[in-house]
C-alpha cells in the first residue's frame, strides 16, 4: 500500500538559456518527470504568456502523487524562473535543480524544501546554488570527454 510522503520544493533562479517554446517545456517536464520516477496523469500542458512584464513560458504537470509548475520570464537578462513540485513521493532537491541545469544552464538559484506532512509544515532543506566558471569548465571537459569515449 502507498504511503503518502507530503514534501514541496520550491525554486527561484536564473537560467542561461530559456525554454523558447511549449514543445521544449513539455518534454523537459515529461523528463523531469521520469527521472525522479514519478508519474504523469495530465499534460504537461505549456503556455506562452505574452503580457508586457510577465512574458515567457508558464506550464504544470499533473502527477499521480500531486504537480509540478514553472514559469520562466524569458525577456530579463539572465532569464529567471520560479518553479515547484509537491508530491506525496519522496524525491531529492539535487536531482530537480541537476536537471534544470542539464537543461537550461543555472546560474543561481535559491531553494526550500517543505516536509508538509503535519500540520505545521517544516522547511527539512534549503539551499543557494551557485556555479562557479570553474564547475562550469569541469561540466563542459567531463561532457566533452564522455562524447569522445562513446
């Protein structure tokens, strides 16, 4: 029998490069998803806002065990975003904020990660991500050095 684990990560940060369309957000949520081993019930189902001072992207996904949404301000140089999952499944922080750099190069990001399983809700982590050039260069030589051995 599934027993629920009620946790909420919350993430505000700055991205190198926006997602620039639905399709692209979609698939970044289907594998996010995925990797943290969750399922999808509903979309992902994304947006292109186009009001002065909030344009850029906004998407959700419905998961069997709750959500996850983005919304990215693609016009702001570097581009922000501010995203959360909640789900009854237990899922790790570095492994959410890993895959928002594979994919969209973080800069920065601030987090919290809420266990919501009480009724008082406890921040259990919370973080500042910040890449240095230097694990930036080992990133892009590791990644380069994979593709040279396959």
């Amino acid at each position: 029998m599934f027993v629920p684990n009620h946790l909420h990560l919350l993430v505000k940060g700055y991205i190198k490069t926006p997602p620039k369309t639905e399709k692209v957000l979609n698939i970044w949520f289907t594998q996010l998803v995925h990797n943290v081993g969750m399922k999808v019930v509903a979309g992902p189902t994304s947006v292109y806002v186009n009001e002065p001072g909030n344009e850029g992207l906004t998407g959700t996904v419905t998961l069997a065990t709750s959500h996850a949404s983005i919304h990215v301000w693609d016009t702001q140089n570097p581009a922000m975003f501010q995203f959360d999952i909640y789900s009854c499944s237990s899922f790790k922080p570095k492994d959410i904020l890993n895959h928002i750099d594979d994919w969209f190069g973080l800069n920065e990001a601030h987090w919290q990660f809420i266990d919501r399983n009480g009724n008082d809700f406890k921040v259990i982590d919370s973080g500042h991500f910040k890449k240095s050039g230097l694990q930036r260069i080992n990133q892009i030589f590791f990644k380069s050095k994979k593709i040279l051995i396959k």
